[in-house]
C-alpha cells in the first residue's frame, strides 16, 4: 500500500510540473509577441514625421574645423533667414496677386467700353400723354381668330399739326426686348373704338405690314384699359367735332341764298291767307260781300 501512494504522489508531482513549465512557456511567448509589437509600432513610418532625419544631404568635402565651423554658421544663418524671409515672400506673391488681377480686369474693362450712341425713335417731337404695358392682338379675316402680335409697351403720344393747329395723336407700340414695332397709327375722325371688355379694348387701326386698316385688341389691366379708352376716346370726339366745323365753313354761298328765298317763300305763304279782297255789287240787287282766299 505504501508503495502504490509513493507512485501515485510521484505521478501527481511530475504532472505539475508539466503544467508550470507549460505555463512558463506561454508567459515568455507572449512577452515576446508583445516586444516585437512594440518595436514594429515605433518602427512605422508616418508621412511628414522626422523629415530632418530622412532627407539625404549631399556629401560633404573633408576640411579643416573652424572652415566647417564657419560653415554649418551660415548654413544655420540661412536656415534662419529663409525662415523669416518666408512670410515676406507670401506676403509680395499675394500683393502681385492682387496687381495682376486688378491689371487684367482694368485691360478687359478698356476692351469692354462701348461709346454712347443716340438712339432716335422719331417720337422726339412729340409729348407722351399715356404709356402701359399691354398685349396686342390683331384679327385674321381667313381664320377668323385673334393672333397675338407681342407683348410690351404702348404709348400714346400727341403732336401739334403744323397747318392748321389741331391736335393730332398716334398710337405706337413696341415689343419688350427687341423693340420692335408692330404699331403705329395716328387717330383719325372715322376710327372705331369701343370696350370688349372691362380689360381688353378694340379698336380700327392702320397696320405697319400691310399698310390697310385691321381690327385690333389692346389686352391690359382694367386700370390701364379705362385710362387709355377714355384717351382715345376724348381725341376721337375732338377730331369729329373739327371735321364737322370744317365742313360748315366750307359750305358755299349759293346754298345760303336758296335757303334764304325758300325762308321768304315760307313768309309768303303765311302772309296769304291773310289778305283779304271785297267785290263791288252787281245790279242784280244788293248782296253782302265775299272773301275770296
């Protein structure tokens, strides 16, 4: 029995001992593990870090201490003046920066410079009474439908006749943008204007393609629509009215003097009943007078 617990204690021991060497081994392995881990991190090369070390300096020529002394003096009094020579430097690139380009824009901006010309519209003789922004239709007689002339600015202008002295207007529209005219008429005692509705306005007019008179729609605001209507309108009645004097003071004189003798005619005829005549008696016997009409 003594003998079987002596190899039983003998097993356990070398059994432990297996373990501690086993553990050992580990601890060491891992050390080691983090050892080289350590010396590869600091081995890492980083991008920008310790340029100083890394760039390669040309090879110097062997000469005497103090000529080397003198040497690596200036070297340092370069380094130190490049340093603070360095903002200067950004500061003169950044200034001819600023010169150059204020030379460039000064360049193109001759080159841009357009002489002023005067435009002449042949409206300089004439006074502007009203002016709105409004579309312009005109009326196809084959499709029977309204066509869109363009849009932009109408003005209604007035000028002095140089024969007689009446005021004369006209109508003038242009489009936005290119200015192109697409009317321009004068207003004359036979044209036609009435309200289509409370912002549209028609009139007669004379045509700038065609030169014959169109039917046109004037679409706007109904502010703008009631001021230009009652313009236009106004200018229409006046040029009637001095149609209508013209054609009194022309009338001739022969016609003054045949109403003259059909009024003394018309006299006549109403002083005639009036006038009375008495017969004498006849020898038959007395009998009372007669009048005759």
């Amino acid at each position: 029995m003594i003998h079987l617990m002596g190899k039983s204690l003998a097993h356990r021991v070398l059994m432990l001992q297996r373990r501690l060497t086993t553990f050992l081994q580990y601890i060491s392995s891992s050390l080691e593990n983090s050892a080289h881990k350590a010396e590869a991190a600091s081995n890492k090369f980083v991008f920008g870090q310790n340029m100083i070390e890394r760039v390669l300096s040309p090879p110097k020529v062997e000469t005497s201490s103090d000529s080397n002394k003198e040497n690596t003096g200036l070297e340092s009094g370069s380094e130190g003046s490049s340093l603070e020579n360095t903002p200067d430097k950004s500061n003169n690139i950044s200034e001819s920066l600023a010169e150059s380009a204020a030379a460039y824009t000064k360049a193109t901006a001759k080159r841009c410079l357009l002489e002023k010309v005067e435009v002449i519209t042949g409206e300089e003789a004439e006074s502007n009474v009203l002016q709105i922004q409004c579309k312009l239709f005109v009326f196809d007689k084959v499709s029977q439908s309204w066509v869109e002339r363009g849009r932009g600015l109408l003005r209604l202008n007035d000028m002095a006749s140089t024969e007689d002295g009446t005021l004369q207007s006209r109508l003038v529209m242009r489009t936005q943008g290119s200015l192109r005219l697409i009317l321009n008429t004068k207003l004359w005692a036979q044209m036609q204007i009435d309200k289509a509705s409370e912002k549209s306005i028609r009139i007669t007019a004379m045509d700038t393609e065609d030169q014959g008179v169109k039917v046109f729609l004037i679409s706007a605001s109904s502010k703008d629509t009631g001021q230009l209507f009652a313009a236009i309108h106004h200018r229409i009645l006046a040029l009637r009215s001095h149609v209508e004097q013209e054609a009194e003071t022309k009338c001739p004189e022969p016609v003054r003097e045949g109403a003259q003798c059909n009024e003394e005619d018309s006299d006549d005829d109403v002083l005639t009943p009036a006038v009375t005549t008495t017969v004498a008696p006849s020898d038959e016997g007395d009998k009372p007078p007669t009048s005759s009409t």
